[in-house]
C-alpha cells in the first residue's frame, strides 16, 4: 500500500488519471480537528481531480476518534493529531501499516486581545484580565496534552489551573476564544490561519521544545472496501505529493524534515 502510495504521488494535482478506476464508493474518513481545513481543502483538490469521488469527514479529538475505530466504527482512514492514537489500530491488526508521518501540528497561544497574545506565558497567565484560558481537553485530545505540557514546563499549570476551559477538541477550544468565553488559550496555528478564524485572533507560535512534537500521522483501516481503498490511495497520494505538502505548509503545519520555525 505504502508503495502504491509514493508511485501514485507525482499523477496528481495534473491531468486526470487515465488508469482504470473502481465502482465508486464513499470514502469515509475520521480526522483530528486540528485538520479540519486544510483537509477540506485536500479533499476539494481531489474531488477536482476525480469528479465522481465521494467523502464523507467528522473531526474530533483523536483519542476519541481512536476508541470509536477500536469499537468497530466504520471510517476507511484516520487522520490523528498524535501518533499514540494511530499506533494501537496497527497493534490491533486494525490498520494496513503503521501510522505514517505526514506533517507536524504546531501550538499558539491566541487571544482576541492582541495585547494579551503578544505577552509571555508567565506574563499572560498572571494578568489581571485573564479570567478563562482554553485548552482542548488533555484526556483525549492531542493539542490539549501538549498545552498541559507546555503549561507544566513552565511551571504555570497550577497557577491556571482553576480557570480552564476545556473543549472537546482543539476546535472547540479555539471557538471559546473567538467568542470571549476565555480570554486567551493554547491552541492550533492550523485554526488560526484558517479562513474562519483569519484576521479575528491574535496569536504567537509556542516554542516545540517544551512539549513533545504533535505528530500527524495517518493510518488506513482494513476494513476499507477495494474501491475505498483506492480512493484512499488517490487523497494520501496527493496528501504526500509536492502540492500537497505545500497546503500543509500553508495551513500551519510543518513538514517532518523542516527545521521547526
């Protein structure tokens, strides 16, 4: 698979395939939210490709996503935000491969303060007009481990920790934000740079080497029919093509070889 995968990667995003396509089917996928638009676009990209392609996407928390695929849900891929949550569909004989790496998910603090965004942590926890800080939720949601990571490397965790907001997923948490029910959080630059949020929060990037990296990685389940399979083949392929790798890059997210930034 992984094969077919890299020999497919240089077709796309050019003239339309001429090899012999499947019956069609709905590819349906489960993502960590932190993808939410730069996978909309991916999947916008493809559908132009092959117009008879077919996806369906619900975002969520990996951890969350993870257990509903170990309990039989019916997704043809996973997109996590942290491998831990990718690696036991593979230990389970659930996925085709291990989990593979495809970019890394960065941190932000944001806030609609652009005051409030550009002070340090410490700075920024101890102001008098921070009331609520959100994170994502840390027992199952990739961005918010690493903001408690974050938070503790600093020794900022406790001082905080009675005015968390805490939102199913990194999404939710980077809505709280928006709407003024928290005054600052931690969450994704992928959110941030988005259209939707683009222009509405201030932020600054969070150094990497206080938390361990956010691995995006993802995994195709073998529960997947041979035309879902091939379809999958199609979106991974052009996930990892140059122009694919460019959306990610242009979404927020850094690319496995790059130098964080």
């Amino acid at each position: 698979m992984l094969a077919h995968v890299a020999s497919a990667a240089g077709a796309l995003f050019g003239a339309g395939s001429a090899s012999a396509q499947p019956a069609s089917a709905t590819l349906t996928i489960a993502a960590a939210s932190d993808l939410r638009y730069a996978l909309d676009e991916l999947l916008q990209a493809h559908r132009s490709q092959h117009p008879g392609a077919r996806a369906e996407v619900v975002y969520g928390s990996s951890g969350k996503l993870s257990t509903q695929l170990r309990n039989g849900a019916p997704f043809d891929l996973f997109f996590s935000a942290d491998r831990a949550y990718a690696q036991p569909l593979f230990d389970a004989g659930l996925s085709t491969q291990a989990p593979v790496l495809y970019a890394l998910g960065r941190l932000v603090v944001a806030s609609r303060d652009p005051a409030l965004a550009r002070l340090p942590l410490a700075g920024l926890i101890r102001h008098p007009a921070l009331k609520r800080f959100a994170i994502a939720n840390p027992a199952h949601a990739p961005y918010g481990q690493r903001a408690q990571q974050v938070l503790q490397h600093q020794g900022l965790w406790q001082a905080v920790a009675s005015r968390l907001v805490l939102g199913d997923n990194v999404t939710q948490a980077a809505q709280f934000i928006d709407s003024g029910a928290a005054q600052a959080g931690i969450v994704a630059r992928s959110l941030v740079v988005a259209p939707a949020l683009q222009g509405r929060l201030a932020w600054a990037d969070i150094a990497v080497d206080g938390h361990a990296p956010l691995e995006q990685t993802w995994v195709l389940m073998k529960r997947a029919s041979a035309p879902a399979q091939h379809a999958a083949v199609q979106v991974l392929s052009l996930l990892q093509s140059g122009p694919g790798q460019a959306l990610m890059l242009r979404h927020g997210f850094e690319l496995p070889t790059a130098a964080p930034r």
